[in-house]
C-alpha cells in the first residue's frame, strides 16, 4: 500500500492519537508522542523477595516513543521510518497500520 503523499507532522500526530499516542513534549519543530500500553505479564511470575513488585511494575508498560517533525509535508522517507516503528512497536504490518491510521 502506497504511504499517504503531502501529510504534515500535525496530521500524522492526529492519526497517531488513534493508537494512544500522547503528546510528551516539544522542542522547536519537534514533538515527542509516547504511548503506554499494557504488556504482557512474565510467564512464570516472580517469587515474592525476588524484587517481584519492581519488576512487575516495570513489565505491566510497555513504553514506545516516537518523534515526529512538524514538517509540512513531512518527506516520504521519514514518514516510512516512523510508521515501520509504530507497526513493528504494535506487531501488525505497514498496510494494516496505515489502513488503519487513515482508511485507505
């Protein structure tokens, strides 16, 4: 599936948001989106004493951070690079994200 032509960095934000990503901060033309997600829990889990509540919590988010230029349009190749991170971060294929993000 062909990537979306003339996209800005605010539309792709926008899209972003559709997968829980949240603005983090900002730094000139840049922004940091983050997305929490639960991930899954340790098969077996920790013993208790074995620092099981440190890492159970670091184990119950799984963190991605993304920066996105607020570019407009952002350029092809780092429109391809960010979205090959979120579908690897996501587990699905670059088709199904975009036809996801934006219904094509």
């Amino acid at each position: 599936m062909k990537l979306p032509r003339n996209l800005s960095g605010t539309q792709l934000i926008k899209a972003l948001e559709k997968l829980d990503y949240q603005l983090t901060r900002q730094t000139g033309s840049h922004v940091r989106l983050t997305s929490l997600q639960p991930a899954p829990l340790p098969n077996p889990l920790p013993q208790a004493g074995e620092g099981a509540s440190e890492s159970l919590r670091e184990l119950r988010v799984n963190e991605h951070h993304l920066t996105v230029p607020l570019h407009d349009p952002l350029r092809i190749g780092t429109l391809a690079a960010i979205l090959a991170d979120v579908a690897a971060h996501h587990a699905m294929t670059r088709e199904a994200l975009i036809a996801q993000l934006f219904g094509k």
